[in-house]
C-alpha cells in the first residue's frame, strides 16, 4: 500500500499508527535534544568546579564594582529627578545589576571561541547528539551563572543598605527582566564568540561593549546628559531594562518624558524579544556553517 493510500485512509488502524510513529519520533528527538543539552550543561559546570577561578573572577568582578560604585563615587553623584528621597545607593543597584547581565556576553563568547579553537564543538559534533545541544546546552549554563550572578549581587545590595520598596511580585518582575536581557545577550554572545579567530580577539569585544554600558542609564539617569547623547542612552535596551527594573523596585526616576522612558517596562520586554529574534537565528547559523 502507498503512502498516498495509507494518508487517505486516515480512519484506518493503519494511518492510526502512522500517526503515532511520527509523534513518537518527535518526542524522541525533544527528549534527546533535552538530555543532550543537559550533558553539556553539566560538562560546563565541572569545568567551573575543576577551575573555580574563572567562576570566582565572574562573580567577584561586580561585587568590587558595586563597593567601587557606592562608596568611592557614590558620595559625588546626585539622581536628578529621583522620587520619595531616593539615594544614589537606591539608584546604581538596579543599574549595576543590569551591567553585570550585559558584562555577561563576553563571558558567553569567551567561553565559546574558547571551546571552538580547542576543538571541543569539533568533538561534540563528531558525537550523536542534537545539533542544538551545543549552542542549547550553552545558554542554559550561562543563564544559572546569571542567576548566582544575580543572587550574591542581591545579596551584597542588602548588607550595603539597599532596601527596595516595591511590591514583591514587582520585584519578581524586575529580577525576570533583567534575567530576560541575560538571555537575549546570551545569543549575541554566542554569535560573537563562533565569529572571532581566537580568545584574543574575543577579549577585544569589551571595547565594543564597554561604551554600550557606559551610555546608558545605568550610573547616571539620561536627563543629566548633553541632549543627543542623552537620547542615545535612553534608547539604549540597557537603559530601558534598568529603568523598568528601578520602578519595580520602588524607586522610580523621573525622566524628560520622552516616550522611549515613559514606557520602560514594555521596553524591557520588547528589546530583548527583538535582539533574541536577530541574533539566535544568527547564532545558530553561523554554527550550522561551522559544522560542514
């Protein structure tokens, strides 16, 4: 019997079982793609166990800039426009926990230049496992470092003063938004880290993201800034993560009301949805150009 037969006969026992063959096998190949993924997550974090450095340098780098930040210069710096007598303290935690998210893609493409050259994507693809494991498996553990990352950032707020006023929903919202710019950055990271020859022109890229950061909100609120460049910085994505992430605290600053400021949560969703639809797919092409 031809398939065109069998299709045709859709009420038959036959086409029945057709139909859970091919349902199976997609269950398969998710369950697999799932497991694969997994294996790699726990390859890189053995890494981090073998190495602790490197996992102590990613974590230690913003708690030095947090303490930098709010008692070296925080004494100098006013928050124009700042509700309820917030403090510069109140207004550089959001900020600083954006930029570690942000500081968080050379991480991710270090890491994977350095797997590239050393020939361990060449070793994952020569196994039967999910194309996507690699570059799946990759997100996943860049996204739990974000979240310790986060966690002891918090953390260390917390024994500094900081205390947020803001609904705890809210505040969920707020850690889920600058989580969310973790992820969309994760992409670009690992678009970066398979286009650079070696890790030392990946460690070049901090001279790209070194001034993204920097022309933003997240040291001093845009307002306070020569009129072009403060435009610049409030349609940057950072900014708009790290003003949404200041009103869910509880601690909003009034901006020029711009539009791009008025609406800072919905930029903090829109922005990193847009960077994640260009730089996944280019991400994974660029991966699927490096295994022919």
């Amino acid at each position: 019997m031809s398939a065109g037969t069998v299709e045709a006969q859709g009420g038959t026992q036959g086409g029945t079982q057709v139909d859970l063959h091919v349902e199976s096998g997609e269950q398969r190949r998710l369950y697999w793609a799932v497991a694969d993924s997994w294996n790699v997550v726990r390859r890189t974090l053995t890494h981090y166990q073998r190495q602790p450095v490197m996992i102590l340098w990613q974590l230690g780098f913003p708690i030095i800039s947090v303490l930098l930040y709010a008692y070296v210069f925080g004494g100098a710096m006013e928050v124009p426009g700042s509700e309820d007598g917030a403090t510069y303290r109140d207004f550089l935690m959001p900020g600083m926990f954006v930029m570690t998210m942000a500081f968080g893609l050379m991480n991710t493409a270090t890491s994977v230049v350095h797997d590239a050259t050393k020939g361990v994507i060449d070793r994952f693809r020569s196994m039967p496992m999910a194309p996507s494991a690699v570059v799946g498996g990759r997100a996943v553990t860049d996204l739990l470092v974000a979240c310790a990352e986060l966690t002891i950032l918090a953390l260390t707020a917390l024994a500094l003063g900081w205390r947020p006023d803001g609904e705890p929903l809210a505040m969920a919202g707020a850690f889920g938004l600058i989580l969310l710019l973790r992820f969309c950055l994760i992409w670009a990271g690992v678009w970066l880290g398979l286009l650079v020859p070696n890790p030392e022109a990946a460690g070049g890229l901090y001279a790209l993201i070194f001034p993204v950061t920097m022309i933003s909100s997240i040291f001093v609120a845009p307002s306070s800034m020569p009129g072009w460049l403060g435009t610049a910085a409030a349609w940057n994505p950072i900014s708009s993560t790290g003003a949404a992430a200041r009103e869910l605290f509880g601690y909003p600053v009034a901006g020029d009301g711009s539009w791009i400021q008025e609406n800072a949560v919905l930029m903090a969703v829109v922005w990193p949805v847009v960077l994640t639809a260009v730089f996944l797919p280019l991400a994974v092409r660029r991966f699927q150009k490096l295994s022919r």
